[in-house]
C-alpha cells in the first residue's frame, strides 16, 4: 500500500543506475522473483499439450516481476488505495486473461 516503500525498490530505483554494485543486486532480485514466478506459474500451468510453452511461461514469469516493481514503486509516490488497488486488479485480470486462453483450467 501507499508508503515510503522498501529498501529493495527504493535501491533499485535510486541508486542502481549511478553504483554497479546496487545495480547487480538489482539484478539478482529480479531474476530471483523472476524464477519464483516461474515456479508459480509452472505448478499451475504446465507446458505442452497446447498450454503455454516454457518461453511462454519465462515470459510471464519476467512479466509479472517488471509489474510487481512497477506497483511496488507507484505505492512509493501514490497516497490513493483505490487507484493501487485497481491496478493490481487490473494485472490480476490481464493474467486471468491469459490463462484462460491457453486452456490452463
């Protein structure tokens, strides 16, 4: 929710651009949520058969990490609930969307 944010986002939004340092732990929080994600979404949608294929699923996987950044950094500077609800409802249903597509369920 609305806030000054964590220390993580905080970082990664102002100081990884100017400290290479900052900037590969950056990194290494992105592609460990990004490898969580993929997790998430293998348990609950597994490739072939025609369902998503495994770049298909990476690529979600990526998706949903850059998004979370996103939200989390918007909370950052929002003081409106309703509007940071909306866009994660907004992201929920774009993924709902998705899988129901892609024959998931």
């Amino acid at each position: 929710m609305p806030g000054q944010g964590c220390i993580r986002a905080n970082a990664m939004t102002e100081l990884a651009p100017h400290d290479p340092r900052v900037l590969g732990m950056s990194n290494q929080h992105l592609k460990e949520l990004r490898g969580t994600f993929l997790c998430a979404l293998r348990n609950v949608a597994p490739s072939g058969d025609g369902k998503l294929s495994k770049s298909e699923l990476a690529e979600e996987a990526g998706f949903l990490a850059i998004a979370s950044q996103g939200l989390w950094s918007f909370a950052r500077c929002s003081t409106d609930n309703t509007q940071l609800e909306g866009f994660k409802t907004a992201l929920m249903n774009l993924l709902k969307e998705r899988f129901d597509h892609s024959n998931m369920c």
